[in-house]
C-alpha cells in the first residue's frame, strides 16, 4: 500500500471509529427511560449504564499507547474496533441491568482503544505541514456526535425500539474495520517499553474514582462528607502516580512531556476552556425542554446547527490559523466562545427560533476552530518517537474534562436553583441563565492560557514548514 494512498483513507477510517464512539456516547442518554421499563427497573438504577462507559474509557485510555506500540497500531485499532462493535451486539441483546452494565464496560474498553491509536498512527503518517488539515477532518465527528446523538437517539426509540440504538454500531463497526485493513499503517515500537503495573494501579483507580464522583454529581444524593473522603482519595492517589512516575524507567504517562510547553499548553490550558464547552450538551437540553417548554425531538433539532457551522470552518481553519497564526487565534477565539455562550443567558420564551440556530451556528463555528487547533498543536513540537505517549496523554486528560464539564455544568446550575423545585420554570430558566453566564467567564478567563504562547508556536503546522 503507497504512501499516498494511506494517507487519503487514514483520516476517513479514523473518523469513522470515532463517529461511532461519539454518536454512542451519548445516544444512550436519550433512551434510559425505555430500557428501564423494558428491563422493569427505575431509570434511576440505570444511571450505571452510562457511567460503567465512562469509567472504563478513563482506566483503559492511558494503556492505548503502549498496546500501540506493543502490537501495533493496525491489529489494536481493529481489535479496539471489533470489541465496540460485538459488545454493542451484547448491550442490544441484554436481558438485565447488570448484563447491560457489564455490556457497556466492554464497550468502552473497545472505545477507549479507538481514538488514542488512531490519532498515532494520524501523527506518524502526516507530516507536521500537513498535520492541522488532517487532524481538522477527524475531528468533525468528535463535534457531531454528540450533537446527533440526542435528536438521532430520541427518533430511534420513537419509532423502533431501544435495542436498535446499539445495533447500528454493527454495520459501522464492519466497515471501519475493512477500511482499517485495508488502509490503516501499522506501526510498533522496535523496543516497546514494559507495562508499569504499578502505575496503572494508582492512575487507574484515582481517575476511575474521580470519573466516578464527577459523572454522579447532580445525580445522586451524596453527602459532603462522603463526597470530600472519596475526592480526596482519588486525589491523592494520583499524586501517588506523579511521584511515582518521576522515579519510574517507563512510566505508564510520562508526566516530563508537560515541559514541551506548545503540548502543555494545549492540554492543561485546554483542559480549562473545555469546562465551559463541556456542560452546554447538559443545560441546553434543560433549557430548551423545561425552560422553553419544547418536545424532545425539537430540542435535539436546535442542538444541529452547531454540527453543521463546525463542518463549514473545516475547509477554513487551516488557513484561519496560517493568517493569524496560533497564538492569536486561540486568544482571541476563546474569548468569541465565552461571549457566544454567554448570549444563551438571553434566550427564554420570547426569543424567536431563528436567534436561538444563529447563537448555535456562532458556537458550532467557534468550537470547531477551537479544538481544531488546541487538537493539532499539542504535536506541534513532540518528536516522533513521543507521539504515542503524547496521545495518550491528551485523551486521558481530554476525558476527564468532559467529565468534568458536564458535573460543572450540573453543580452551577443547581447551585443557583438552591431549594427551589426543578417544576418551576421560571426558578429554573433563571438558574439556567446564571450558569450560562458562569461558563462563560470561565471560558474567557482560560483564555489567559494560551498568551503563554510564543507567536510562531505551531508555524510548522499551520504554514506547513
């Protein structure tokens, strides 16, 4: 297979995977209510399904890397890609709640294999001129996926049934693997490093825990005291890891990768910006249903434009960034996102549909520049050889802030509600509205980030030199 013809499929074959992951990750939300009565239990009781997902992408992601560099990044991409696509025939054919539990825990082992080793075997085949336009393509379904999941998830269990939601990953899944045996390189390491266990232990456990207790905030009732004891267990279990990782040969994250500081910036400085993205698939749905007063299916409508502006800056943000360069781009954009967000504070009742798709095609517009090049710089000076650890890195740390964006969003929200009931339109709408406004000061506060940069970081990627 030439050269050239790699790098023409790879990108479609990695956004495939990833479309299937993101599009699953979220279409479940929508159809909690019909399992549960299907299985006879309370929708409560099935809030495991969605965080057995999380938990194990979070533990499983940081081992990507060396798998990759083990046994190569074609046999574990498709690996990766036939066990999401058998245990979505396992979750679709579930008779109980913990068979569809145990189910969903194999399905994100599967998904937490995808993304990390397809963006390495992205990294290795692309040369850094052409890095940013290949990167850009593979992240448009990162933005889509949740967007379509809920709209796409809600029209499924209308017409047909829950079981059918993960049975469509089975034609997805058969055809990202073909294309993956046909186009995806495979590279290894000629010397792979040994799988530190002990590592793997403390990280492991310390973000499964903290995953855990950010996906149940605004969930669950738990009290403070319970809540303080656990986070401070995870936290202190990964500081273990960073001591530990300073003194380790071949250290499960190699923490010494943060002094590359176009790569630190991209994912701790990002890390920081996602927060405020990272809680709207949360509020927007309340807003639009509780606040608004409008069906599902129409509020999965309004969250659509956002997935069509992201496709359309795709064919511009190469040369958005080669104009103005990195620096200033993610300053100035980061800033445009906190203020776009910030105008969803004016939407209520009175506001006409057509304000609310052009406040969505603003922040679909925005966040596809945003991530685009938070995405693509962090490789911009990491060596080759580096590539797979910095991967793993970035999607260990880009989960977490999912995470950690969706329990902001939830513990803002209910903090301005305070002890008013969630039936009270106007009590909540107001609620809603302040946390808006809340995301979008931390938004444009993290924008103070990225003036660490130097005004030719990323020159190699956006000029492509």
């Amino acid at each position: 297979m030439s050269s050239h013809v790699s790098k023409r499929y790879l990108p479609w074959v990695v956004a495939t995977a990833l479309f299937m992951e993101q599009l699953d990750s979220t279409i479940v939300n929508t159809a909690v209510p019909s399992m549960a009565l299907s299985l006879q239990v309370t929708p409560l009781s099935l809030k495991a399904v969605v965080t057995s997902y999380i938990l194990s992408l979070a533990v499983a992601i940081p081992i990507s890397g060396w798998m990759a560099d083990r046994y190569g990044t074609r046999r574990v991409f498709m690996s990766a890609v036939a066990i999401f696509t058998l245990a979505s025939v396992l979750c679709g054919i579930s008779v109980n709640s913990p068979m569809l539990v145990a189910a969903r825990l194999l399905q994100g082992l599967g998904a937490a294999m995808m993304m990390p080793v397809g963006r390495i075997a992205i990294i290795r085949t692309f040369p850094k001129g052409e890095l940013l336009t290949a990167m850009n393509f593979v992240i448009i379904p990162a933005l889509i996926g949740p967007l379509l999941g809920p709209t796409v998830g809600g029209l499924i269990v209308h017409w047909m049934s829950w079981r059918e939601i993960f049975f469509i990953n089975v034609p997805v899944g058969l055809g990202a693997i073909y294309l993956a045996w046909r186009y995806l390189p495979d590279y290894r390491s000629e010397t792979p490093r040994p799988l530190d266990l002990i590592g793997l232990v403390l990280f492991g456990t310390g973000v499964a825990l903290l995953s855990w207790l950010l996906e149940v905030f605004g969930e669950h009732k738990m009290d403070a005291t319970s809540a303080g004891v656990l986070l401070l267990i995870s936290l202190s279990l990964l500081a273990a890891y960073a001591w530990h990782a300073q003194r380790e040969a071949h250290p499960l994250l190699r923490l010494s990768l943060l002094r590359v500081r176009t790569f630190r910036v991209s994912v701790l400085g990002g890390f920081v910006t996602r927060m405020g993205v990272g809680g709207l698939p949360f509020l927007l749905p309340l807003l639009y249903q509780l606040g608004l007063g409008l069906p599902a299916w129409q509020s999965g409508l309004l969250m659509m434009p956002a997935a069509a502006a992201a496709m359309g800056m795709k064919f511009i943000s190469a040369r958005v960034l080669g104009r103005f360069g990195y620096r200033s781009v993610l300053v100035v954009n980061t800033v445009l996102i906190g203020c776009t967000i910030a105008m969803y504070a004016l939407v209520d009742q009175g506001t006409p549909l057509w304000a609310i798709v052009a406040i969505g095609l603003t922040l679909g517009f925005f966040n596809s520049l945003q991530f685009s090049s938070m995405n693509s710089l962090a490789y911009a000076d990491v060596d080759g050889a580096d590539s797979s650890m910095a991967s793993t890195i970035a999607s260990s740390l880009q989960q977490l802030s999912m995470s950690f964006g969706l329990a902001c969003g939830s513990l803002v929200t209910g903090w301005y509600l305070g002890d008013l009931p969630q039936s009270d339109r106007i009590a909540l709408t107001s609620a809603l509205h302040h946390a808006f406004l809340t995301l979008a000061a931390i938004t444009v506060l993290s924008s103070i980030t990225f003036w660490t940069l130097r005004k030719n970081d990323g020159e190699a990627l956006s000029r492509g030199t």
